[in-house]
C-alpha cells in the first residue's frame, strides 16, 4: 500500500509513518517546512493547504493520512481548519484518515471538551479539532473518511501492541503514541471503520 501522512515529523505522524514504513508500506512523509521523517519515509515539502499538492499526492497514494494538528505556537487554528477542508475537497476519492483528538468523545452523552472538569488550557484545541469530527460527518456520502480518536491522554511510550478499541465513548484514559499508531495502520489495512469514528486505548 502506498500511505501519504501530512505532519509526518510530529509526535503522532512520525510514528504512523515508522509503524507504516517497518510493514513494508511505502510511505510519503509530507512536512510543511522540510521536517525530518523516520527512516523509510520517502520525505516531500508541501502544505495541506495547497489543493493542487494534494489532488496530486492523492492520486498517487492508496490512502492520505492527516497527522496536522491546530498550531499550538500562537498561529491561527482557522489554518487547520482550512487544510482539513482542502483535504476533503482535494483528495478525489482517495481515502482520508484523520488523527482526532480526545475531547469529541462521549461521556454520558456529553462530550468530554463541554464537561466542567474538562482543562481550559486545552479546550481551544479540542474544540477546534471536535469541529473535524462534525465537518467529516456532514461530508457527501462519496468522501470515504476515517477519524481516530486517542484516549485522553496521549503520550509517547511503548509499542505494546496490546490495546482496546471503541466507537464513541473513551476505552480508557491513555494511549501510548506508538499504540496509537499501529491501531491507525491496523485501520488502514484492514478497514472496519468507514465513514466513521472510533477510539483507542492502552
């Protein structure tokens, strides 16, 4: 399978593109500045802003991966947004999977980025990033889409290989990155999850 990951020098990006790349996948690593790639990762500088990159790159991947994220350097989330847009509109009917956050998750009904206990220093983040979720769920029936959402609290670890996965509620309240990833490829290779979310935790 040919794999294209946007942000893939990022936290979360750069091991989709390893655990992606060491099972025999050839992988596109596209960095906005020319940001380092793990080994095996055949590295492009491009933005997901570009619609002309992408339909490009699209049309020549299996699957597009989004590892973007909003900026959390002070850069308008508006961007990601944007790029997230540009990816649907762009991608020509190849697949689309989306790293989501945590905060579009439900507990009791409600998502975890409106409940009282929920950090205000990460709900400008969350909610920007639960507005993905929404914008992917109202696409035509056409746009085949996947988003992953980590447990609450994601954090690089240990490649286990040993986690549970959900739908809409949390599974458990963290995820390693590197467990995070290979739920992520194992999604990519064999697809249970179409035009849908689903959950992930250690």
């Amino acid at each position: 399978m040919k794999i294209a990951v946007y942000g893939a020098s990022g936290m979360i990006g750069s091991r989709i593109a390893a655990e992606a790349a060491g099972r025999g996948h050839e992988v596109v690593g596209i960095t906005r500045f020319g940001g380092s790639t793990p080994a095996g990762v055949q590295a492009v500088t491009g933005s997901a802003n570009d619609a002309a990159s992408v339909k490009e790159i699209a049309s020549s991947v299996d699957v597009v991966v989004s590892a973007m994220g909003p900026s959390r350097t002070g850069g308008d989330p508006q961007d990601f947004v944007d790029a997230i847009d540009t990816l649907i509109a762009s991608a020509g009917g190849t697949r689309l999977v989306v790293v989501g956050g945590a905060g579009s998750l439900l507990a009791g009904g409600q998502r975890l980025v409106d409940s009282p206990d929920f950090p205000e220093i990460y709900k400008p983040e969350a909610l920007v990033v639960a507005g993905v979720l929404d914008t992917l769920r109202a696409t035509p029936a056409d746009v085949d889409w996947t988003l992953l959402s980590p447990a609450p609290v994601i954090a690089p670890g240990e490649r286990t290989g040993v986690f549970k996965l959900g739908t809409d509620e949390p599974v458990g309240d963290q995820v390693s990155a590197e467990d995070y990833a290979v739920a992520l490829v194992d999604e990519l290779e064999q697809p249970a999850h179409r035009r849908g979310r689903f959950t992930v935790a250690n």
